[in-house]
C-alpha cells in the first residue's frame, strides 16, 4: 500500500465510491436494454459493471481491504435510491416523465434492490478473494480470481432476485440464459480488456495519489 496523508486517502476514497455509485446506476439502466449477440439474449449492462471491480481492485491493491469495504459502504445506499429513481423516470430506456415517481414501481424497485444485494455481495466476496490472493508473485492472479468468483456471485443474485417470476414476461422467461451470457461477456470484458489495463492503471494511480498535494487545515 501507499503512504498518503489523510487527506490523500479521504479524496481518493470520495472519488472511488462516486465511481461505483456511476457505475451501478449507469448498469441499472443498461441492464433494462436486452439484445441479441451471436443468437444469445443479453444486456448492455454486461458491458459497463465490470468497471465496478476493476475500480475495487484497484482500491484493495493501493489501500488494503478496510477501505474497499469503507467504498462499497459509502456507495450501496446512495446507488439504491439513484438506481431506482432513474429506473422508474427512464424505464426501459425511454423518458416517463418525473410524474412517473408519485407512484411505486414495483418492477424497478425489485431491479434497484437486487442490484443492492448483488453489489454488496458479490463485492465483499472480490474483496476476500483479492485479498488473500495479492501477495502472490504474479500480478494478475488476485484481480483475475477475484474477477470470476465476484462476478459469478453477483451475476447469480442479480438476476434471480431482480427477474425470477417477473411480471417482465421476457426477462422472466429469459433471464437464466440472460444472466449465463451475461457472465460470460462480463469475464471476456473483465479478462480481455481490463485485466492488462489493470497493471497500467495501478502505475499511474500510484504515481497520480503519491504527487496529490495535501490541502492545508481550515482548523
């Protein structure tokens, strides 16, 4: 881990959990968007969430595991209530109107709730895998662990929570094959692209935190 001030690590930390809350909501939304690849269902959310754990990732490797879970703490309840609010005003990816709120949407609600759970699940569980794994000699072990195990516990309690004997006919139809593809584009996303990024983003973190000027005290 860096030696950072305070106030480094409380600006940093402030940064990262706005990342996560952008990155549920944004997944919130996109996940409501299903298309067709190569004949399988999925969602453009298996696109965008795995930023999610390369953000936490990154967090364990520079400021320990304490503080990963201080993010995830931070971002489940703000991202709860921006999910569902921009759920029920976007739903299924057209503008409703902000009249739509005065009434309770059952179906986002039950989307914004098992995106809850999910996170905080699936996160704590990248955070234990990472953690026990990141000493090991070779980088890329403990994101990449973390990466299959995280990702399989979240998809698994996303999708049956938020769409298993859904009044979405589709969704309630489709959403084992969905929530398979969906795994299976978040490991290809995750291992393709973000794991090499992974080793380039934790440099210039480190180099970017360890220049960051300490604001003086208003005490």
């Amino acid at each position: 881990m860096l030696m950072l001030t305070t106030a480094q690590i409380r600006r940093a930390l402030l940064v990262l959990a706005s990342f996560h809350i952008l990155i549920i909501c944004a997944s919130n939304y996109l996940v409501q968007l299903p298309f067709q690849i190569f004949g399988f269902h999925t969602t453009w959310g298996a696109f965008s969430f795995p930023f999610v754990y390369l953000a936490t990732d990154l967090t364990v490797r520079i400021f320990g595991q304490e503080a990963a879970r201080r993010i995830i703490l931070k971002a489940m309840f703000p991202a709860l209530l921006i999910s569902y609010v921009m759920g029920v005003v976007f739903h299924q990816g057209g503008f409703q109107g902000l009249d739509s709120l005065s009434e309770f949407n059952n179906f986002v609600f039950r989307i914004a709730f098992a995106s809850f759970a999910a996170y905080l699940i699936g996160q704590l569980m990248d955070i234990t895998v990472f953690s026990k794994l990141r000493k090991t000699r070779s980088w890329w072990v403990a994101p990449a662990a973390s990466t299959l195990i995280g990702n399989l516990v979240d998809t698994l309690v996303f999708f049956s929570l938020a769409f298993y004997a859904s009044n979405d006919s589709f969704m309630a139809a489709h959403w084992p094959e969905i929530a398979s593809v969906d795994y299976g584009f978040k490991l290809v996303v995750s291992l393709g692209l973000f794991l090499p990024a992974y080793g380039l983003l934790l440099k210039v973190l480190e180099q970017r935190l360890v220049k960051l000027p300490e604001q003086p005290s208003l005490a």
